[in-house]
C-alpha cells in the first residue's frame, strides 16, 4: 500500500525526528521526575505528556493528512482516529512508564502508522540504549538502520528463552507455565513494543502477553512481522486488529517455533 515512507527521505526524516524528540523529551526526565496515578491505575510521568504533545505537534505539521491516535488521548479522539479516511498515526509515547517512573531503564516510544486498517509502518526507539528498530511493510526491518531479521534457528521449547507477562495470564495457563515450564528460562522486562523487538531481534524465542493495547503492539507486531518472526493471539487469531480493545499475544521468531508454543498453551490454557 502506498504511504509517504516508502520514501526514503521522508522515511529517514521521521527516524530522525523520533530520535530526536525522546532524547529531547524522554530522556532529559529520566531519574528526574515523579508521575501520577491515572483512572485505570497506570502511571503517567511528565515525559508521557509532553512526549506525546511534540510528537503530535511535528506529525500534524509535516503530514497532516493523518490523524493521531495517542495513549494519552481521550476514548473519542482515538476512535475518531481509527475511523479517519486516510489513516492514523498510533503512537505510545513512553511504553514501559513503570520502568521509566521507577528508575529502570527500559522502556520505549513507539508509534505506528496504520492506513487501510493495517500497519504500513512502525518505529521503536529504546533511548536508554540509542536502539531504533523500524519496518516498513513489505521492505522488511531495520535495527539502527541495518536489516534485521530473525535468527534462522527452529530450537525445541526446552531450548527457548520465554519473554512471559504472567501478570496479564488467566490462572490456570500462569500456574501450568510455573509448576510445568515448557522452556529454558523466561524474562519480564515491562516495555511490551520493546518485548516485540527483541523477539525480532532473537534477544527470546518465544513471547506470551495476555492482555495489551493498540499502541503497545501495532509498531512492534509489524517490526516482528517484516523480521521473519510469527505471531497470533490465545485463539489463533490475527494479533493486528483496528480497534481498540485489548488482545492477547502469542510470538515467536518463526513459524515453527509459534506452532510448536501455541500447542502447547492452548493444552494447558
């Protein structure tokens, strides 16, 4: 689908702009500032707000064709954003502000841009570690602007390190993975567009999250996707859905990997 960032000089131009802004936004408050408590418990810091606003500032200025669709924006405005004819940015301005509110370093911008009800581009910026992971649907991914793609290996689960939000789980697939693990040894960082990339990246095998948003997975599902990974939800389903509701992810650096994790959640979910 054509898109302005099939350009490479538009393409670079926004690389550069959401470099920019979170080293500028983001980075400057990191250990800096305090956050508060939203509605649905979460956290919101100073670098959530004003990271959101510059980013939208610069996207309406130079492709104003797009709407935007912010975590930090009201329920109306999202969907309003979904439903635009031309398509819509959706953007996380910090994914991982738990990490970021108490001093951990890892956590990520991510945004999106979704046209015809997919993703057609994504970026995520790790800045605590300059790390900028981006794709382009059909031109494949990119870690810091090199390519970037899945490790060609088909390890057996017992071999695959497991990136697991448990916290997310129904209780009888939790306790299965606790009493009858499946896998070599599991990790739970806290950024999930950063959970999406280092599966891209081979950094896990295999990724479990019961429970995100629109804005926590579209960049990265697309970035896992034109990396060679593979990816669907507890019910086989597409994770990519242009809604907003929450859904469920199941991922893997290959098709056979995801087959062989999905079997084996669905014979203990």
């Amino acid at each position: 689908m054509s898109h302005p960032f099939v350009d490479h000089q538009a393409w670079s131009k926004l690389k550069q702009a959401i470099v920019s802004l979170a080293q500028q936004e983001v980075m400057t408050r990191f250990n800096q500032v305090g956050y508060e408590i939203k509605q649905d418990g979460s956290l919101l810091t100073e670098a959530d707000t004003s990271m959101q606003q510059k980013m939208t500032q610069l996207l309406k200025r130079e492709w104003p064709e797009f709407a935007l669709l912010g975590e930090e924006s009201s329920a109306e405005t999202q969907q309003a954003a979904l439903e635009h004819p031309t398509g819509c940015w959706v953007l996380d301005p910090v994914d991982g502000t738990t990490n970021f509110a108490n001093h951990v370093p890892f956590f990520s911008v991510s945004l999106a841009l979704v046209i015809g009800g997919k993703p057609v581009a994504g970026l995520v910026y790790d800045p605590a570690r300059d790390e900028l992971f981006s794709a382009r649907l059909g031109l494949g991914a990119e870690l810091n602007d090199q390519p970037l793609k899945t490790p060609a290996i088909y390890p057996e689960l017992k071999h695959c390190v497991g990136i697991i939000d448990f916290k997310r789980l129904a209780a009888p697939l939790a306790t299965a993975l606790a009493i009858n693990t499946p896998y070599a040894s599991q990790r739970s960082f806290g950024s999930v567009a950063l959970d999406w990339c280092w599966i891209a990246s081979g950094r896990g095998q295999i990724y479990l999250h019961g429970n995100q948003s629109l804005w926590d997975y579209a960049a990265g599902w697309l970035i896992l996707e034109e990396a060679g990974g593979a990816s669907c939800n507890l019910d086989a389903e597409t994770v990519f859905q242009n809604k907003i509701g929450k859904r469920s992810a199941v991922a893997a650096i290959n098709l056979n990997t995801l087959n062989l994790w999905h079997s084996w959640i669905q014979n203990h979910h």
